[in-house]
C-alpha cells in the first residue's frame, strides 16, 4: 500500500507541475519551440503516469472491504451509467481539438493560457467542475477492497486539490466575471439553493463575449 499511494503522489505532483503556468512560462522562455505541442505532450505523459498506480492497484487486487448488493448495487450501478452519460454529453460543451491539443500545434500557437472561453453548459450551472464531479461519482460506486479504497481516498483529496488550483488559473483568465459565478455555484456537490437558472448563465456567457 505504500508503494501504491507513493505511485499516487507522484501521479499527483508531476500532473499538477505540467498543468502550472509556471512550467508553461519557464518552457515558453527556454523552448519556445515546445509550447505548441504542450497541450499534446500534457496530455500523452497525463496517461502514461496514470498506468503505475493503476496497475499496482490492479495486483493488489483483493476480497472487498464492501460490496454493493439488492437495491444498493441497483443504485450504484444507475449512479455509474448517469455518470458516463454526463460525461459523454458533457463532451459536446468543449472544444476537443483545443483540450487535445490539435488546435494549438495547427496554430503554431505561443499563448500559454487556455484558449477556450469560459464554459457553463448545463451542469456547470450546478456545479463548477461537473468533471470532477462525475469522476467522484464514478469512484464511490465500485465495491471496494483495500487497494481501491486508499486510491478513492488520495484521488478524492487530489480533486479537491486540483480543483482550487485550476481555480486560480480561471480566476486569473477570466477574473470578476468567474469570481461572481464562483460565488453562486458549488465546487463539486450540487447544492439545491445555489445554481445558476438559464437566463442567468446566458446572461453571464454574454459578459464574457462582450
């Protein structure tokens, strides 16, 4: 288990490096030449770090420490299938050739900001990283043995984590505007008495555009 949450941290510390805009700057001042594929390069060695732990977790496969079963298993297994068909619709919301990186090497791009504008589509009117959301969801409602427990615990905490850093990033490209939706919109649970109606999100996505 050691290694295993060693693999984890790891996992956790190169990623959030290669996601700073500190790198980003100390790349485009050293080799600029690299900035147009950083999106590309971010993204491959995002995957290529992920097998370790992935696999370790995998050989430490154990009993469970919990098993969903009856009515709960139903649930869980409703919960999981909601979960990949938010993600998959989320999908259209997004720019995929800019979060692959494609739109960025095409361009020869030396910007080293996101260049997507700011997104609230349907569920960012009720949570701020429905991502996140969904993947914790996604984490939750596997049975678990001990292996999978302690990465469902270090991943919870890393997009808890990672959440408030990608924060300072949107608060520093977008500014007043994001720091106002941030005030009506939870992170990551949705919360029945702060959410953004439509009209209000239109309303803000045309302050943005303006």
């Amino acid at each position: 288990m050691i290694v295993l949450t060693l693999l984890w941290l790891a996992y956790f510390l190169l990623h959030s490096l290669f996601a700073s805009l500190w790198l980003k700057q100390w790349v485009a001042t050293r080799h600029p030449a690299l900035i147009p594929w950083y999106r590309i390069l971010f993204n491959v060695q995002a995957v290529i770090l992920i097998l370790p732990p992935l696999a370790v977790m995998w050989w430490l496969r154990a009993e469970p420490l919990w098993r969903w079963e009856g009515p709960f298993a139903w649930l869980a297994y409703g919960l999981m299938l909601l979960a990949g068909i938010g993600f998959f619709r989320s999908l259209s919301y997004y720019d995929s050739h800019e979060f692959l990186g494609i739109r960025q090497l095409q361009r020869l791009s030396q910007n080293i900001r996101d260049q997507e504008r700011l997104h609230i589509s349907p569920m960012h009117r009720f949570v701020r990283h429905p991502w996140y959301s969904l993947g914790l969801l996604l984490i939750w409602t596997q049975d678990m043995d001990a292996a999978r427990l302690v990465s469902a615990i270090l991943v919870t905490l890393y997009l808890l984590l990672g959440s408030r850093l990608e924060e300072r990033k949107l608060l520093i490209y977008h500014g007043a505007i994001y720091r106002e939706y941030r005030k009506r919109v939870p992170g990551l649970i949705p919360l029945p008495w702060r959410y953004l109606s439509r009209r209000e999100a239109e309303k803000i996505l045309r302050e943005v555009n303006s």
